[in-house]
C-alpha cells in the first residue's frame, strides 16, 4: 500500500503553506495557484523566481529521480489514490516540498486546458555554469543561436539527449528552455541534458578556447553533411528558424556544412535539420543495444 | 504599378460576393467570415466542404503557383497596395475567386491572434487518389499510421518534400493534414507531395501490391537503420507519437529497424526520427547542388 498523506484543514487555505505539508486548495484565486499559474505563463515571473513548472507525472518522476530540487507537487483530488502519484507526493514531502491537493477547476486554471494534466510540480531552474564545460570530458555540444520556438528547442533537447550529447549553450535572444510547452516537448530529457546561455558576445570570445571543430549548418555551406570530418570534440551550431546563423556566427565556424534538398522545400525544420546533423555526427559512434 | 481591384460598395456586404469580385466587409459576424473562421478550426467543417484555410502571403502565393484551386482569398485593407498583395488578390480574381478586403477586426477573428496574418485563403483540398501510387514512377512513399499531432505531421511532409520522397499516405485515424496548424508548418510543401489516405484495412490490403520494401521503425526493431539495405521502392512506415507501430502493422513490414539512442531519452519525435530515416533511405541518391 502507497502511503497516504495527512491533509490539513482546507479552512486554512488563505495561509501559506509549511514545506511538507499536504494542503487543500479548492479556489483558484488561491495566491499559491496564482503563482503558479504565472510561472506556467510568464517568462518574467519564471526568470524572477528561478522556477518553472512541469506538467503531467511522466515530467515529474523524471525530474524527481534525476534530483532537480522540487519546490511545490500539485496533484488532483481524483488522482490521490494513485500510487504513483501517492509516491511521488511521499517523495515532494520528504524533499521539503508544498504539496497541494487541489480540485479539477484549480487544475485547469494552472494548465489552462479543459482536459488538464492531473500532476504539476514547481521546480528550480538548473543552467549549467559555462565554465564547467569541459570538451575533453564532453566531446559534442550544440550551440543554438537566437531559437525561437519552444516546441523546435524542447525536441532539439530531447535529440541530443537521445544521441548522447554533452550539453547545449543557448546563444543571445533565444525562447525560454523552461517554458512549459519545451519542457513538454523535452519529453524529459531537459531533466539530463546541461543546458548553458550566453551572450553572442561572450560566446564568440568563449569560442576561442573550444580546442575542437565548430560546425555550422547553413544554407550556403559548401560541404555535404555526409562528407564532413566529425572528430571529437565538436561544437555544432544551428541558427534560427526564420534566417539561419548570422555572418558573425558563420565566421567563427572550423566548416559550414549543407544537408541537401531534393524537392520545392527550401529548408528544413530545426528541429528535424538538428537530428539529422547530431545522427550524422555521431554516425561512428551509436551503438544499437539490445 | 500593381493592379488596384476594383471594391464594391460597403453597404452590400451583406449580401453574397460573386466570383472574382472584390467586396469590403468589416464586421466579423459576416457570415462568408464566419464560414473561413469555422473552415480554419472546425476539422468537421472542412472535411464537409472539401476546403482548408492557408495563412500568409508566403503560403497563398506558393498554392497558386502549384495551381491549387483556390475560393477565396482575404487580405488586410493595410496591405492592400503591397505589389504582392495586389498581384495575389488579380490572380484569385482572374481564377474566379472571391476577394475580400478586410480590417484587423476581420482578420483577428479569422486566424484567432492578436497580431493576424495578413492574408488568408481559402482551397480546394486535393488527395492524391490512391490508386494512381505507382512504385515503378514514384519508388519513395511514407505510410503514417494514425499519427495525432498537426504540427509534427507538416513537419513530416516538409521533410518529405526536402529529400525528393513521391507522397504520403495516411493510415487510419490520423490527425487533418488540412488543419491550419499542419499548413503552416509544412512551410508550403503540403502543396507539392501528393497525399492519400487509407483505412488501415485497406491499406493492409494494398500492401501486397507493393513490390519493394516496407520498413518499419520500430523500437524493437532489430537491424540498425544505418545497416539496413535500401532499394527502390521503399514504403517507409511509421507509427503513433504514444505507441509505436501496431503489431498487425509490423507484420507487414519486410524490415524492422531502429535508430540506435545513447542518452536517458526513451524515444524520439516522430518528425525527428522520420527526417533519420528519410535521409538515410535517400543517403546515396541525395546530391548537393549549387
């Protein structure tokens, strides 16, 4: 049997809630839902606070089993009983966590869905210390530059994850890595993957002490993809969605390379133009398990 | 100078447009508005009247370069005088198509965002007919089986247009190629790659007229899709977002590969994993070009 939480007394709700305590809240007028709502919703209040929020117990467990710092569990009324949810709850508890018992209409207020994930935790952002990359010790890292779409930049994460990527550098104006329609699209993986920013300026000063070859993907590159010299260590760099990488970017490059096109399309997806990219780069090296 | 359209007079608006008029409307209750704003969000709605919505310039004018039928074409009264604009808005004309010349109220209410698209169209959907797939003109076809996400979908036929492939068939209850979503991430291609449907029982009967190789990926695949042989025709097949193939799909596969993954990540996107698989089935046939 998974343990049951002790609830307080849901007369209590207007009052902050003590780390590790389990609270009812039925309103969504709530100031612990507003919060979250706005840090669901606003990268400002995301970026103040530090925090953001993933939806739906798949999220959760992974973020809870890979140690990220959990501040809040929120978790339907309905779904209480739920071993998995009961689990994870025990384990907020244990963390220090507020966990809170919230009915469907809180639900939806925080999701902004009619059909609402029944779990949502409030996490800590963790960005990885750009001084802490070490190319002898992680050979392949991926600098995006000025992405702009949460959904391309979850699912580029997800990918590296899945090729076994070192790390990702964000790079000047990019969409936010914890917005929670990327955190969805991360599938999880945001949870194992380091993610760096920096400043173009400072990226292109950092640059200078990557000792291995830096790769940009562009329309214009001169070198099929399948042609290029992967060696360890290598950056790969891919530009925005609307214009590709800028010629201060391309400059800074080792090879701009070129995935080739057959039809009318006269790109690729990021997202899909990255996987292909990482799966070429690490064409030598992935082993099929199993 | 670009051909200014002739306008009708305001107060007719409510009254029907007859083809290749131009007429002013300003009130979102119109009910030609009220028919594209259900065409755009209602998949009912469109399958009905055998029409979709495209929004954006880049997306109208790609269509009427590809010839597809269009009914009705809405631009902003602001952007009335851009060459381009005016230049689309003749074409439409000249092919029997209302124009309407719209405000932002107009055009909000239609695309259902704060800052609309400034033309948006109205076409004839076209499926490619099923029984004109020909493996010996057109060897590279994609079956996608009951895939659900709009957005991942056009991704796919992007995708699918970029590497040369000959069309897509889509399986069972899959998401609506035509949703505006899908259109637009397509990025115009949904426009050239020829796509079909199938109920999975037909399409399991067809198969066995299919005289090359049908791979399925599949994450238990057993050979590594860098080692399988590709030869013309291939059927690519791939599965949902959730589950994968079905097993009554698998069975009809002559190969079973997988793409190896290093990493926490469990899975890939299925836009991601197609572009792998794509662009190692075209791996030798695929040339750089400029």
């Amino acid at each position: 049997m998974s343990p049951r939480p002790p609830h307080t007394d849901a007369a209590s709700q207007a009052g902050p809630a003590k780390p590790g305590q389990v609270k009812s809240i039925t309103s969504v007028s709530n100031p612990m839902i507003k919060e979250i709502r706005a840090l669901a919703t606003q990268r400002k209040r995301r970026k103040e606070a530090g925090l953001f929020v993933a939806e739906g117990l798949k999220l959760i467990t992974d973020a809870m089993q890979a140690d990220w710092p959990i501040r809040t569990l929120v978790f339907g009324a309905e779904v209480r009983e739920q071993p998995m949810v009961a689990q994870a709850a025990a384990k907020a508890r244990a963390r220090g966590a507020t966990v809170l018992d919230v009915n469907r209409a809180v639900l939806t207020a925080i999701t902004r869905r009619d059909n609402p994930q029944m779990v949502v935790g409030v996490f800590e952002q963790q960005w990885f210390d750009t001084e802490r990359i070490d190319p002898a010790r992680g050979p392949l890292w991926i600098g995006l530059d000025t992405i702009r779409d949460p959904g391309n930049l979850g699912t580029i994460i997800r990918t590296a994850d899945a090729v076994g990527a070192d790390g990702i550098i964000l790079i000047g104006d990019t969409t936010d890595p914890f917005a929670v329609e990327a955190v969805r699209a991360t599938m999880g993986s945001i949870f194992h993957m380091p993610i760096a920013r920096m400043t173009r300026e400072t990226f292109l000063k950092w640059r200078k002490s990557w000792p291995g070859a830096v790769i940009g993907t562009h329309l214009e590159g001169s070198i099929d993809y399948r042609k290029a010299a992967y060696t360890d260590p290598t950056l790969l760099l891919m530009g925005t969605e609307q214009s590709g990488l800028p010629e201060e970017m391309t400059a800074a490059c080792t090879q701009l390379v070129r995935i080739p096109q057959a039809g009318q399309a006269d790109s690729l997806n990021l997202a899909v133009a990255t996987g292909v990219m990482l799966y070429e780069i690490r064409r030598d090296k992935l082993v099929l398990e199993g």
